[in-house]
C-alpha cells in the first residue's frame, strides 16, 4: 500500500471514515494514471495534444453508442493519430489522388478534401436537426414521413398552438440585394411573436471547429455578398449579409446560429456551439431530445468517415 501511494504521490488524508479515505485515494490515483496517459499520448501525436487541450469541452457520443461497431471506433483512432494503413503513414508519402496537392493524410480525405461523400455526411447531421424540430415543435407526423433520411431540403408549415410556424431546410432566401451566401441550411419562422431562427450545419476536423464557426458567422452575419471559401476572414469587410437583409424584410428579431460536429464525431462546447444550444432550448427542446441529437449527429459523422475511408483505401488497392 505504502509503495503504491509512494509511485501516485498520494498522501492519505486525515479522514476516521475509512470508506470515504479509500474513495478518495482511490479518486486522486485514477485521475494522476489519467494525467498520465494522456501526458503519454499527446507526447507525439498530435490529435492527442488537441484532444488533452480540449479535454473539459470535448464529448464523442459515438465511441459511448452500442451502434457503433468495434471496428469502426478502431478505424476512427487510427486515422485520428495517422496510423491507417492504405493511407500516409510514418515515412510513406504520396500526393492524393484525386488531383489535390496535400499529402494524402488521413486528416486529408477525412476532412479537407474534395469528396462528394461530404455532403451527404452533412445532409445526416442536418436530417438529425430537422427531426429534433419537429418533434420539439410538435409538427405532425407527416412533415416526419416526407423527410427521408440523408436529405437536407424541406419546406414545412404547420401550427403549434397559438404560433404558426415554416422550417426550409436548403432552400434559397430571396432578398432585394443579390447575396452570394444565401442558402443557409435551416431557416425556423415562428410567429406571435415573430422571430427567425437561421442556423447552419458543418462538420470539420477538430482543429478546425473554431474556424469552421468563426467562417459561417462571417458568411451569414457579416458580407454574404462576396464569395467566402477559406478560413481566414481576417480581411473580410462588413457589407450587406443574410442575418440584416432578413430584419429589413420580416421587421422581427433574426438569430444566427451554428451547429459543427467533428469529423470523428466529436462534440466541442465551443462559445458558438453553448449559443446553439441555447437556440435549441428556446425551440422548446428539451434535454432529452437535445442528448439524442448529440448522440445521433455523431453516430452518423463517425459511420459516414470510416466509409469515406475506406473507399479511399479500397481504390488505392485496386490501383
């Protein structure tokens, strides 16, 4: 005993109740082994020194769900360190082979390439998002029956008591002043009062999370007119946007809002993503319904990256 709370650096409180002092070593031994793993695995990978940096905000719902086969969960782990085989790996390198400059990483053909399989990773978290509203809405049962898993576009009225409600999902916003940024990926008109709600879906590495958020407010808040692609918006000047034209239309309060799930399915309680949330709670979602859609929205981003993956390997061999 002595030599275990000699290699922890554990030193036994002055406690009568035995249980509690054993609950409590117990506790500081567990949390120093932690510290220590982790210490261990971010030493040289890099996910690991950003999963040990955002460790009080960073949830996978998905490594947690019985759906998620064991293989899969494997996959996700090793391409998040780059240790898929099929893919660089240590001193093997070669350019992507879809015509892309970058080294054909796993970051690479998870997250920043050009692959048609995005989107329909995207339309799943937003399908999610669109089900979570319905039911927190109460919308009938047929705006559920029309919405087909994987698709992004609806466009649904209906009543909730007293407030008449219009969900469009995908669908473009005509304002006066031609907007290049103009199809956001969810738009909830609510009346009596009246308030919209425009909120936009991605899912990015986690490195990126930030930077994602950061490039959808730029897009929808502030210059929806010029064409905004990279992450740097450093240089982007305020011009006409989407959120303002939409005031100047409906007369009514506008709010923006953004929703991004890593491509691993995690989780990052971001500034933005507790803004969502709270988003969400005025939607009258409640904290159940709001746990299933984490938990839905990250099952399928991490069953949509492990296809994405292996397709890639599978045509490297057939190469």
């Amino acid at each position: 005993m002595e030599w275990v709370l000699q290699k922890y650096e554990v030193d036994v409180p002055e406690e009568e109740d035995i249980k509690k002092c054993c609950h409590w070593v117990s506790d500081q031994i567990k949390q120093r082994m932690l510290r220590q793993l982790q210490g261990d695995w971010s030493e040289n990978m890099h996910y690991g020194r950003l999963t040990a940096r955002e460790t009080a905000q960073l949830t996978i719902p998905a490594n947690a769900s019985p759906c998620l086969d064991t293989w899969r969960r494997t996959m996700l782990l090793n391409a998040a360190e780059e240790q898929l085989h099929g893919l660089c790996v240590g001193m093997e390198r070669w350019k992507c082979r879809r015509g892309c400059r970058a080294e054909e990483t796993s970051y690479h053909v998870a997250a920043a390439c050009v692959e048609g399989a995005y989107t329909s990773r995207h339309d799943c978290v937003v399908h999610w998002l669109l089900k979570t509203l319905f039911c927190s809405l109460r919308a009938p049962k047929s705006c559920c029956r029309r919405l087909q898993f994987g698709r992004a576009n609806c466009h649904e009225e209906f009543r909730c008591g007293q407030r008449q409600i219009t969900i469009k999902a995908g669908k473009k916003i005509l304002t006066d002043t031609p907007l290049y940024h103009n199809k956001p990926d969810v738009v909830v008109s609510l009346t009596n009062p009246d308030h919209i709600f425009v909120i936009e879906v991605a899912v990015s590495h986690l490195q990126n999370i930030r930077s994602q958020e950061k490039l959808k407010k730029t897009r929808y808040t502030v210059n929806s007119v010029i064409k905004t692609d990279g992450f740097d918006v450093r240089n982007i000047t305020r011009d006409f946007n989407l959120v303002d034209e939409l005031k100047l239309i409906h007369r009514c309060p506008v709010t923006f809002a953004t929703f991004v799930v890593g491509c691993y399915g995690e989780i990052l309680a971001t500034e933005d993503f507790l803004h969502f949330r709270d988003v969400m709670t005025s939607l009258r979602v409640t904290a159940r319904e709001w746990q299933i859609l984490l938990n839905r929205t990250s099952h399928s981003v991490a069953v949509s990256t492990t296809n994405i993956l292996l397709g890639r390997i599978e045509r490297q061999h057939r190469v």
